[in-house]
C-alpha cells in the first residue's frame, strides 16, 4: 500500500514564488508519517514549494486542511478522484466543517488523529473507508518523523509542539472552539526527547498559549534548561504580571514570545471575549517587564472589531513603535466557520461572502465582511498601511538597535533576517488568489 500526503498551499499567483516566511515544516504531516507503519509506502508533496504529481501512482491520497487552504484542497482531491484514488482528509477546517469537507473527499477525520490513524489505514487497505473518524482530542505519544522531509527546503526553524488548545473563549479563535476552551499539555519527556532531536539553532515550541497552566510551564522550564536551545513560542500579556515564570522562561531559553495584544481599545476587547488582556493602567510596565527579562515581543493587533476606525489602527502603530518590539502583526479580523465570530456577523447580515474561503475571487488581505465604522476595503488598506510603516527604515533601524540590548547575539542576526523579509512582502501577500495555482493554468 503506498500513501500521499498533499498540503496544501494557500494560493499561488502566476510565476511567483509562495511566500517565504509561510514556509514552516508541516508538522502535522510528519507526525502523520510517524503513526504510519513503515511497511506502507509514503510520499508527500509540498503544494507550497513543488508541483504536485497528479499521475503519481498511490492507493490513498491524504490532505490537511485548513480554511485559508480549503479551496485549494478540494480542487486537488477533485483531481485524485477522477482517478478512482479515495481521498481522505483531515486538519482543524475539516474537524469544523465536517459536512462541508465530505463533498470533495472519500472519508473525513474529524479531531486530531492519533487514535483513528491505524483503523482508517486498515479500512482503506481493505477498500472499506468509513465516510468519518472522530478522533477526538487524541493523545500526542510519538515523535514526528521528519524524515518525510528530506530534500524540502522550509524555513530553518524546528517546530516542537508542547501543547494543545487555550483556556480562553477568545471569540474569533477557532482552536478555542475545538478544544472547548481547555489546554492539553504534552508530556515533558516527549518534549525533551523531540528537542534533542531538532536540526535547528532555533525552535519555536508549537502550542497557542504555552502559559496556559502557570504550574506546567514552570515544570517545562526547569526541564528544558539544561538542553541549552533559543526558542520562541506564545503566551500572554499577563504572564509579565509573574517575574518569576519570566525569569524561568528566559532561563530555559526564551528568546522571543508572541503576545496577541489584538486590541489597545477596552470596548473591543469586551466583544472579543478577551478581558483579561485588558491591562490598561500598566499595559506600558507589563511590555517592559518582558523586556527586562531580556525577551523579545512578537506582537499581533487584529482590527475590524465594532471600536476601529483609522485612530484604533494607527494607535497600534504607535504603540508597536513605541515599544520597539521585534516585530509586529497587524491584520484584519478573518471570521472563521463555526467560530461565535462567524455566527454574529452572519446573524447582523455583514459577512460579505456566505463561506469566504470556497469565493470565486477572493484574495488575501481582503475583508470577508463588513466593519462597522469603515468599509472592508479602507480596513484592509489600513491594516496594509500599518505593516507599511512598521516596516519603514527607520522604524526598523530603530528597533533593531533595542533588540541588541535584549536578546541574545544570535537572536539580532535573526532580528535582521525576519524583520527585512516581512517588509519585502507585504504587497507580495495582497491579493494572492485563495485556492488557485496560476503556474497550474494551461499556458
């Protein structure tokens, strides 16, 4: 029996290259090759960096989804099927579309799929797919084989996960939805042993909010230091409220942390359902805690909330720039399916497109529905104009200067490498058509 697993790219447009810093390994497929028993055949194709071979010969095609890949993917399965290949497909957009995803497939895993794996293998080497696998929440118990990935060049960053899901009910956070607002962490010594195993100067440990359980990451910390990495992962702003879990993360070798402030506007952060990033007397001293500790700020703004005009947008801005972070994300709000998002602005009558990611015609960076205060177009203009200024010389220059005083040498360098390529592609992310590979197209 021989398998091909498939990810997906966004879109292409013609005669580009994708994106380089959407490049990460895939580690989703090399835990899937992990699970796999090793007398079945495997071969993956990279949407994001090579052509895909339609005429490969294969018994079961499987690809992972995600809603921006959504549309993209059924076209692939489209092609598979006309070959009388059973596709089957899994990934966080299928476990909340389900229904959706088993138009374009010939099986469904719904969950995570550690506990189904086998069972489907079975059933489909007996030409018996079940049309869905509920795998649940399932148990991550072995390391990712990477070996999937020979001859792949990604971006060269291990990728480690040390947890799943968030204790928090963000509203348009699609993870929260899955996982019912619960964190999952991953044994310890799993996480070491796959951090021995890491061919990269930096890690960035995969988990959506790493200080969910304060009493677990402390554990993951004292665990962690010896190996002597540089890693980076996400938590939130209120973990700077507690010096020592920063001087615990720093210790183990925290270099940069992304921090989802989303919003500088308290109304705003009321309709996301996230309160507790108000920290709005000292927001200013719990930034230069971080820093102090001598840890980089990844921060990430989303605007499109009911409160944001031109001044909520360019007041994160100023704030990124006052605190000379080490980078910064500034993107407009995406409602994605099943989300509480998804459902308000569908019931208020503002999605612009039914289900945004299955379009004819929409491309990245636009607006799926209409703001309150501005119209989709000038938000998404915006939110271009903000990376823009950002991303200025100077503004660079700037913060480069502050992160020599706060990370580690080898984490300026990285500094330099990021920071210059995220400014070379901001007009190359606009308008990149969702689910198309214009190199595809017949010439």
């Amino acid at each position: 029996m021989k398998i091909t697993f498939i990810l997906p790219a966004i879109g292409k447009k013609a005669g580009k290259k994708y994106i380089g810093t959407w490049k990460m390994e895939p580690l989703t497929v090399a835990v899937l090759k992990a699970l796999t028993p090793p007398e079945i055949e495997t071969e993956f194709f990279d949407d994001r960096i090579e052509l895909i071979d339609y005429d490969t010969k294969t018994d079961l095609v499987c690809i992972t989804v995600e809603t921006y890949t959504a549309k993209r993917s059924y076209k692939i399965a489209e092609k598979f099927r006309q070959r009388g290949i059973p596709v089957v497909m899994g990934g966080y957009h299928v476990t909340l579309c389900p229904e959706e995803a088993a138009e374009y497939c010939d099986s469904v895993i719904v969950g995570n799929g550690e506990t189904v794996w086998r069972e489907m293998l079975v059933d489909a080497s007996e030409g018996n797919l079940k049309k869905i696998y509920r795998g649940g929440v399932g148990e991550y118990v072995v390391q990712p084989d990477k070996s999937i990935f020979s001859g792949k060049k990604y971006l060269p960053v291990s990728l480690v996960e040390t947890g799943r899901g968030c204790c928090h009910s963000c509203e348009f956070c699609s993870i929260s939805k899955f996982y019912c607002s619960k964190y999952y962490c991953r044994d310890h010594s799993l996480i070491v042993d796959d951090l021995k195993r890491s061919e990269h100067k930096y890690t960035f440990l995969v988990d959506d909010n790493l200080v969910a359980d304060r009493g677990n990451a402390m554990r993951l910390f004292e665990a962690i230091t010896p190996l002597g990495i540089k890693w980076a992962g996400q938590g939130t702003l209120s973990m700077a409220k507690d010096e020592k879990l920063l001087r615990a993360m720093k210790k183990s070798g925290c270099e940069i942390i992304l921090i989802g402030f989303e919003s500088l506007n308290e109304a705003n952060l009321n309709q996301m359902n996230k309160s507790f990033n108000y920290a709005l007397g000292e927001r200013d001293e719990l930034v230069k805690r971080v820093h102090d500790a001598g840890m980089g700020i990844y921060a990430t703004f989303v605007f499109g909330y009911d409160n944001d005009d031109e001044r909520t947008v360019n007041d994160a801005v100023e704030f990124a720039k006052k605190h000379n972070f080490y980078t910064a994300a500034f993107n407009h709000l995406l409602p994605f399916p099943n989300t509480a998002l998804y459902e308000r602005l569908k019931a208020d009558g503002r999605l612009i497109y039914d289900k945004w990611w299955l379009a004819e015609g929409y491309n990245y960076g636009e607006l799926a529905f209409n703001p309150k205060l501005l119209s989709a177009e000038k938000m998404s203009s915006l939110c271009r104009d903000a990376r823009k200024e950002f991303s200025s010389p100077k503004t660079v220059l700037s913060r480069g200067f502050a992160s020599l005083g706060r990370t580690s040498p080898l984490m300026w360098g990285l500094f330099w490498a990021m920071n210059l390529r995220l400014g070379e592609e901001i007009d190359q992310k606009m308008n990149v058509p969702i689910g198309e590979n214009l190199d595809e197209l017949p010439k």
